[in-house]
C-alpha cells in the first residue's frame, strides 16, 4: 500500500447537511497546512430529478448504505427547480451533473447545490464556462471536471473527428487516448486558473479498466487536484464488480484517489455498498458493522451452508453495527483457525455447529439452531464491546480442532474417502488451519 498522493483539498456541503473534505495534504491558497481526509464515496440517483417526492426518498436510501455524496442529473430546466425543494430535505451534499447546457449549472448554483459536475466534451465554450466558474466561486461551491472516454472525441466537426478516431484506433490505442485526455483536461483547466479558481477535482473515465488505471496514474503526474475515481458504463452489477475494482483497488493501492464511485447498471445501492467494502478491505476506511467471512464450500460440507451463510448476512446487517469479525465455516478443516481469529465464529460438522465467542466455546448446537445461537452470541458479544468489556479482535484461547470421527460426526466413509484407514489414524490426523 503506497503512502496517499497529496492534493489540494476541495470541501463539499453546508453546515445543516455537514462537510465533506476531499483530497488534501498540499496547502491551501492561503498557505495553511491540510491533511489529507478519507477516500469518500459517492454514487448517482437512478430517477428524474424533478419527481421531487422520488428523488428525495432515493437520496435519503443512498445516503443511509453510507452514500456521502450523491449526484442528481440535471437536464432540463424543471430539474434545476426541483433542486430548491429537494435539498433542504435530504441530509448528504448534492452534486449536479450538467453536461449539454451551462445555463443547467447556473440554475442548480441559485438552487443551492454543493457542487457542479463539467464535462469539458459537451460544454467548451470559453465565456459559458467563466460564467459557471464565477457563479460557482461566489459562493465557495468545488466544480468536478470531468472527462468520458466516450465524450472527448469531437462529434460536430467530421473532419476532426476522423481524425481523431483514426487516432484512437491506430496500433497505440491507450497512448492516443491519453493525449487527448490530457490535452483536453489542460486546455480546460487554463480557464480555470486564469479566473483564479482552483476548488476542483479531476475525473478521467472509462468502461477499459486497464485505460482508467493509465489515465489516472499520468495524471496525477500532472495536476495536483484531487481525483474521482470511476470505471464508466462498467455494465451490470455481475461483471462490473470485477472491472471496477480491479481499477479502482489498484489505483488506491498505489496511493491514486481521493473519492470514488463504482458504476452499475443496477440499483445504485449496490454502488454505495460495494464501494464502501472496497474501502474497508484496503483499510481505507473503518468498517460499520459485521465483517463476514465464509468458506466456500467443497465435499466435506454436511450443512446448508449457502442459506445459512445467506440468511445470517441478512440478519446481522440488520442488527450489529459494530465492527466484529464473524466466519461461518461448513467443516473441521479450516473451521477451527477462523473460530480462533474470529469474534464469533462456527464451524459446522454432521448437521451441527460448535459457536466460538472469541476463542471460547459456548455451544454445540444441531444446524437448526445455529442461526438463532449465531445471532444471540454477537448480539451479546456486541453489547459486551459497548460496554467496554470486551476488545474486537482479542483472541482468549487456542482451539483444539476436534476429532472429525467424533464431536462433528464427519462419518466414516467420509474419512476413508480421504484413505484413513483404521481409527487410531485418525485419532492422530492434524488439521489444517490454513
């Protein structure tokens, strides 16, 4: 994990929905010192902005799975309106998306957003864009630019955008498609600089996660913005998992990104819940709530692990907000090493389960119990942690995995599957807690 890149810091909101800082470590204008604040989340409302009613209720869904910022698309007038009675109800800084008219970006700036979104392929225009700029700076509202892989290619002149596809599919494809990211992002940022404005961050994307990762690594190269990070039109939740974090985690981990969005063509829940255990798993940010674990399941199985591992993901997300380890092993093979470092923990054997709390044993239950006992322990154990009188992750004892002829029941054919021959070999079978 490399050290984060410093950046300026740009703030988004108000003081009734709160602020959120992005990027920092480089000092401000007026010299003082900032310190570099949390990779954010962010993720877009799927509904028209002007069903008022619809869009606040998405707003506030997204914001409670742990949205911190929220972008509203804004294409027509009646969107900017809307804006007026949108904001004042929901609790998260809103962002309006404008693409094909500077006179959306003004409307939304009067309608008291928190910040404004450009994307310098659809709107060039030198003086549109020092309009927006000074609406903006008047009052102290960040302004994202931010350029689309689909939407940098000129589509008006046809003699240019030959040109330039000739370029973007000719034998470089990544290199060509870089410079006009680039080129664009300077020849825009100069209208940004010569009004004096710097509260900006920086996106560059695409639906080709290995282009994203290039084009973020070259610019922060060049600009010392915070930068947005996203894979664009990533496609449906199933396969854009993978192409978005497999940018994005590499990016973070090379100390690339200041704020995220993971894009699906799904419920934008799925964006904010996914992005969040992005964070959590690179250590970016501190986990809410349960961490699950579970194996993924072989021959040796003897419970329903698929529904159990299901319905207690359910049932914690819904109850435990601390943020406790919790596995659900199905066998004795690897069982008893994540009982060890887990907060609570079972492993299953013939149609049962043995609970751990810490390290220590507190159940043997048959599989119908499990869910209910797994539930009431970290309920319990969660209480424990409130009170102060117990730590997350303080390991008591070692576990002695069990004979699998026994306590478990694994079964004999089983064992002899595994050509252990006769009982007292068994009785001398070490375990594996890999």
């Amino acid at each position: 994990m490399q050290p984060r890149r410093p950046t300026r810091q740009i703030t988004i909101g108000d003081s009734r929905v709160g602020f959120i800082r992005i990027g920092g470590g480089l000092p401000n204008r007026d010299g003082t010192p900032t310190t570099p604040a949390p990779v954010s989340v962010q993720t877009m409302t799927s509904g028209y902005t002007h069903e008022i009613d619809k869009c606040v209720a998405e707003i506030q869904k997204l914001s409670t799975a742990g949205a911190q910022v929220v972008r509203v698309a804004v294409p027509e007038k009646k969107d900017t309106e809307a804006l007026r009675h949108i904001i004042p109800q929901v609790n998260v800084p809103i962002v309006a998306d404008v693409h094909f008219h500077f006179q959306r970006a003004l409307e939304a700036v009067e309608s008291g957003v928190h910040k404004i979104r450009l994307n310098p392929g659809n709107i060039n225009d030198r003086k549109q864009v020092i309009d927006v700029i000074q609406a903006c700076k008047a009052r102290n509202l960040p302004i994202r630019v931010g350029v689309n892989e689909g939407s940098i290619i000129e589509r008006k002149d046809k003699q240019k955008r030959q040109k330039e596809l000739g370029a973007v599919f000719s034998d470089h494809k990544h290199g060509y498609l870089l410079a006009i990211m680039i080129a664009k992002l300077e020849e825009y940022l100069d209208i940004f600089y010569e009004q004096d404005f710097y509260d900006i961050a920086i996106s560059a994307k695409s639906m080709d996660c290995s282009l994203v990762i290039d084009a973020y690594t070259e610019i922060s190269k060049r600009f010392d913005h915070p930068l947005h990070l996203g894979v664009t039109h990533a496609g449906p939740k199933e396969t854009g998992t993978i192409r978005s974090v497999v940018a994005l985690g590499g990016l973070l981990l090379n100390g690339i990104g200041d704020t995220i969005r993971i894009s699906y063509a799904n419920d934008p829940i799925f964006e904010v819940q996914d992005g969040l255990e992005l964070l959590y798993c690179l250590g970016l940010k501190e986990r809410v709530g349960v961490d699950l674990i579970a194996c993924p399941t072989c021959g040796r199985i003897q419970v329903d692990l698929f529904t159990l591992i299901q319905d207690v993901r359910k049932a914690l997300a819904e109850k435990v907000t601390v943020p406790m380890k919790v596995a659900v092993m199905g066998c004795i093979v690897n069982g008893p090493g994540e009982a060890e470092g887990a907060d609570v923990a079972v492993f299953a054997g013939d149609r049962r389960g043995i609970i751990y709390v810490q390290g220590e044993r507190v159940a043997n239950v048959p599989e119908e119990e499990i869910l209910g006992r797994l539930l009431t322990e970290c309920l319990q154990f969660q209480d424990r942690v409130k009170r102060g009188e117990a730590k997350l992750g303080e390991k008591k004892v070692e576990i002695t995995p069990p004979d699998p002829l026994g306590q478990l029941g694994s079964g004999w054919e089983k064992m002899a599957a595994e050509k252990i021959q006769t009982k007292p070999q068994v009785a001398k079978l070490t375990v594996s807690r890999s």
